[in-house]
C-alpha cells in the first residue's frame, strides 16, 4: 500500500465523526440576539457564536460570569430556582438551585469559573452528556463539559451558551422531545432520558465503527486484489524464465549429444 493510499485511508477513518458533529452543532443557526442582554448584563455575541455554534474543545474564559458587564450572580434571584435556556433554541436546559442553597451554587460556580450544575438541576430530556463529557443540547449547541468531583457530575458549561430566552411557539406545537419551559413545575426533575441518550449515544457509535469496518474491509479486499494480481504476474514471469532457463540449457550440450545438463 503507497503513502497516498495509507494517508487516504487515514483521513476516511479519523475525519468523519468529527465532520459530522461540527455539520450539526447548533443545528446550522447561530444564537437568538437577545442574549447580548441576558438579565441586563452585557454578553458578547461574537464569542458566543464561536463557543456554542463553531467549537467542541474550547470555552469562555474563566471567570467570565464575574466580569463587571456580565454580575451573573447579582442579576438572578437568590431566593428562587433560576431557569438557564439554550442561546440558541430557547429550551430549558438547567435549573439552579436545586439541592442546595443559592449561595452552595454561587460558591461553586465562582470557584471553578463557570456557572457548575448538579444532575438534580439538569432538564436531561434536552441535554445529551457524549463520549469524553462533552455536553451539548438536543438542539446541537455546545454547553461544556462534566467534570465530576468527590460530590459526583459536575455540569461545567458556558454561560454564553445558557443566556437564550424561553421559545415562544404561538400555538404551534413543538417537537414532542424538547421540553419547554412552560412543562415544568418546581417539582424534582425525574428523567429516563439517560437511558435514551446512551442509546442515542450506541447508536451514533455503532454507525461510526460499522463505517470503519467497511472502509478497513474495503482497503483490505483492494490490497489483495492488487497482491494477487501482482503474484500471478510474477508467475508468469518466473514461467517465462523457467523456459529461457530451459532452453538455454539444452544448448549447452555434453559431448555433443544433445542432452540436457
């Protein structure tokens, strides 16, 4: 197998799923312009765009929930559950705080730079937790990552990507998988979309290796037609000098006679 056909083999087997994923990350759209607002604060569109709808690895900076224009904690309400929608598609994604106090939140959110969510605060029926952590929304924006600790799964995501508005959908219903804001009550979110993000998650998983495999038994199948057909070559060859070999001999003669030697 040449460079050019190893380096080809190569990309069709490591580039696909990341293609892919970055096709459909925010669903083709960018964020709703209402964020650059988000509770009175100033959030700069610009890099929301970049981090929810451009990126899977990189994140605001840290500390950005505490720079002068942005006050996140002195803009929500510390004696409420406080609703975070996508920055996108306006769905509720989280609901803070739940299981603890406003200020265990505040404190944990400010101590690791981003705003820091706890499964219980977690609307899962629209948000899937991938492979290596990554957290996106149902609608494909990019939130952040779970980074557990001793307390179990942190949500550590962007606040640029959780700054969008409630959907608004005029009577027309949506899509029976998203959850809008209106569907919850104060109640515990209890949720079996675990089990279906994992089996999204095996879905997309099976796809990704059955495609490698195929492309692996393909070069395979090329590799060996192409050393069959250089050994039948070779074949021939070696007859073809099987009967120079031959002939040759038989002109060398012993006394004379003809005969081969």
């Amino acid at each position: 197998m040449n460079l050019n056909t190893r380096s080809a083999l190569f990309l069709l087997l490591f580039s696909p799923s990341t293609t892919i994923a970055e096709s459909d990350q925010c669903d083709g759209g960018h964020p709703m312009d209402s964020i650059v607002d988000f509770l009175g604060a100033t959030i700069d569109y610009e890099l929301a765009d970049r981090i929810c709808c451009n990126n899977h690895v990189f994140a605001e900076p840290s500390g950005y929930q505490e720079e002068s224009q942005v006050m996140l904690f002195d803009r929500l309400d510390p004696n409420a559950e406080n609703t975070f929608y996508d920055s996108v598609c306006g769905v509720p994604l989280f609901i803070a705080p739940r299981g603890r106090s406003f200020e265990d939140f505040k404190k944990e959110s400010i101590k690791h730079g981003w705003p820091s969510f706890r499964p219980e605060e977690t609307v899962f029926e629209n948000v899937n937790i991938l492979d290596g952590g990554r957290m996106e929304s149902t609608c494909g924006t990019h939130l952040g990552h779970n980074l557990p600790d001793d307390d179990g799964d942190r949500y550590c995501i962007d606040l640029v990507c959780i700054a969008g508005s409630p959907l608004e959908f005029n009577g027309v219903a949506p899509d029976e998988t998203v959850v809008i804001a209106r569907e919850i009550d104060a109640s515990p979110i209890t949720s079996t979309s675990s089990e279906e993000t994992s089996g999204n998650n095996s879905v997309r998983n099976g796809i990704v290796l059955f495609s490698f495999v195929g492309i692996a038994f393909l070069s395979l199948v090329a590799y060996k037609r192409g050393r069959s057909s250089h050994q039948s070559e070779h074949e021939i060859i070696n007859s073809n000098l099987d009967a120079f070999d031959d002939k040759v001999a038989y002109q060398q003669t012993d006394d004379q006679t003809g005969e081969l030697i």
